[in-house]
C-alpha cells in the first residue's frame, strides 16, 4: 500500500539482517512471493531507488 500510495520512487526494502528476528536467507522470497508488485515498481524498490539514495551508479551491476 505505501508503494501505491508515494510511489515506488520513494521506497527501498530491507531485509533487517542481521537481527536474529529477520527471516533471513528466506526474507527476499517471501518479499517477493506476497509483495503484489509488478516487474517495474520491484525494479526501482529493490534496486533504483536504493541506488539513488546512496549514489551508486545503478547501470554498473545488472538488472533484476
């Protein structure tokens, strides 16, 4: 709801690793599985977006 709501541009996903609460190494299948997200919207929360925010060049490593 939050990405529909503000828009993927301005959210990224963490895993909360590592806390030993986390789900971790399942946290991203079940992301992915219950997200509801399409291809582009997962896209920029899991990659563009964060590279935005700490100025990483998002070109340098391959797309999802």
């Amino acid at each position: 709801q939050v990405v529909q709501t503000v828009g993927p541009e301005h959210v990224i996903w963490a895993s909360d690793f590592p806390h030993m609460e986390c789900k971790y190494p399942e946290s991203l299948k079940l992301f992915l599985e219950h997200t509801g997200m399409d291809k582009s919207a997962l896209q920029k929360v899991l990659w563009d977006t964060p590279c935005w925010l700490y100025g990483v060049d998002a070109g340098a490593q391959n797309r999802l």
